[in-house]
C-alpha cells in the first residue's frame, strides 16, 4: 500500500540561516522538515551571511515578489587594508595596504555619505546571469566579463563601531544592494582595500530575525498567514460581490475602490493586498494611480491591475 502524502502547507517562514550554508540549503532543509516540496526563498544570503531568510510555501510561493522588494536591515563589518577576490572573507586576498591612523569623525562622515541612490557593479562572484550564465561560473573559469551596473537605494546607514582596522556599520537598504560590495566602496571612500568581514540580516519590510527559528526546527506552527506576511502592504477588504470580481478577473474601479482604502498611503504601481471579509487574501494587485491623483479618474475606470491572484 502506498504511504498517505502529508497535507502540503502554506504559509510564509521566518529563518534564520547560520553561517556556511546557502539558502538553497535552508531551502532543502526546510522540505524535509515540513515534508514537501514546495518551498522557495526570498531574496538569498550568501554563504558566510547569516540572518533574516524569508521562505514561501505552497500557494504562499506566488506572493515572494512582494516580500523580496521590502527594504532589508543587515548588521556588518567592514575590514580596511585587505580586498578580496569576491569581496567578503571567504575570498582571495588580492590587495593589501597598511591602515593608517583615522579620525572616528573622518570614518563616520564617509560611511554615512553613501546615504541616497547608489550606483553598484554586481560583483563578479555572484548568482546574476550575464548572457545566460551566472557570474561566478565564469569567474572561476577566469573569465573577463563586464559585470552590470544597478543603481540601488541606501535608505539609511550609520557608523555602528570603530575598531580599528574594523569598522561596523547599519544600513537599510533597497532590494538588490550588495553590501560586499558597498564594503569595497567605502574602502575606496577611505582610499584603501576593504572586504566585508561579516555580514547578518536583521529584518525585511517589517519582519525581524528575533521572530526567526532555525531551518531544522521549523514546524507548520511557525508558519505566518500571506496577509500576515504582507502587512507592510495596504490591505483593502472586499464585499462578496467585488471578491467574486477577482476571482474571475473582473476589473474593480475606482468607485469601487475609494471608500476601501482608508487613509493607506501610495504611489502609482504601488502593491495592494486584497481580502475577502474571511480575512483570506485573494490577490495582489498594483494601484493605477497614486493616492494624490486618485480622485482625478472616472470612477467607472479599472483602478488596480493584477499581479497575482490566488483565488478562482
């Protein structure tokens, strides 16, 4: 007789990834645990990272997106005098430079000049694809590839010690930031190599590693609701009637819409979560106008576009 499949589960789970694995790793390790296979991750940690790795089962899978481009805090350390091959602790040394003596003051105005939009070369030793192949691949082959260009957001970073030749640093930061890479930069500020020497993620949008538990003790108890998961988002409740519309794939207007959203604050293109009045989330849908201009548009006009609708 074949054994009976467990019931799949869905959810969104908080882990906190030790250091010297990857997050396929957590991945892998969380299946087993939880006895399925539907399980993705939210934005990876490398290796030597630990911290915040956000994962996605079952039907909750749909909804990473959302989760990945929320802010994220990290914890690091930044090393002067050595640079690295791959930018953090577990490269090659490939440059090295006596640290001179430095004003805290002079340290703590060059960390926090990075605040605001930054331009970052993706590193070469890195998971992105250029012409259909990842980066490290041809890295370690020996390849010479130009690596591209991202401009992200340092939405706040703060001098958190100085010990020389060490230098601890907070930042919050926009969704594909390389801090390995912000590592280098400030050596570079200070005119000297640098690396990261340690690195941990602390939270993501409004989820924190204090909630966290380890990948080989997670358990369906720890797993939080999509509409939990998505509580940086702003949640609008719909009738019977206005949920039947999503379910079908129905547009809902502006008129619909205007009494729902309460004092909730967005941007054109900003993310929505929409409940049915059992609290079950049914979609994610992007708004078609920002709060400001939204009483500009005929109420008979679709006001949300799908993303992702997980009710039919």
């Amino acid at each position: 007789m074949a054994r009976a499949r467990r019931p799949a589960h869905t959810g969104v789970l908080k882990v906190d990834k030790p250091a010297g694995i990857t997050s396929h790793d957590a991945v892998r390790t969380v299946r087993r645990q939880m006895g399925q296979r539907e399980v993705g991750h939210t934005g990876t940690l490398d290796p030597m990272a630990t911290g915040l790795l956000i994962l996605t089962l079952g039907k909750a899978t749909r909804i990473g997106r959302f989760l990945e481009a929320a802010e994220k805090v990290y914890d690091g350390t930044v090393v002067l005098g050595q640079a690295t091959d791959t930018y953090d602790a577990e490269g090659t040394v490939v440059a090295t430079a006596d640290v001179p003596p430095l004003d805290p003051s002079e340290v703590e105005a060059v960390v926090t000049s990075f605040k605001g939009p930054l331009e970052q070369r993706v590193p070469a030793f890195s998971a992105v694809k250029v012409d259909g192949e990842r980066l490290h691949a041809r890295a370690r082959r020996g390849d010479t590839v130009e690596a591209p260009v991202r401009t992200v957001h340092i939405h706040d970073i703060r001098l958190a010690g100085w010990q020389p030749p060490r230098i601890e640093v907070e930042v919050v930061c926009s969704k594909g930031t390389y801090i390995r890479t912000l590592a280098t930069q400030i050596g570079d500020a200070l005119g000297l190599p640098a690396h990261l020497g340690r690195l941990r993620r602390i939270q993501v949008g409004p989820h924190t590693v204090e909630e966290a538990v380890a990948p080989d003790r997670c358990g369906p108890e720890d797993l939080l609701t999509m509409p939990a998961a998505l509580s940086h988002l702003p949640h609008v409740v719909l009738d019977p009637s206005m949920a039947e519309d999503v379910r079908h794939g129905r547009p809902l207007t502006f008129g619909q819409m205007s009494d729902r959203l309460g004092a909730a604050r967005f941007g054109p293109d900003d993310p929505v979560a929409l409940l049915g009045e059992d609290g079950a989330l049914l979609a994610v849908a992007n708004t078609v106008a920002g709060r400001e201009a939204w009483s500009n548009h005929p109420e008979r006009d679709r006001a949300l576009r799908y993303a992702c609708v997980l009710s039919s």
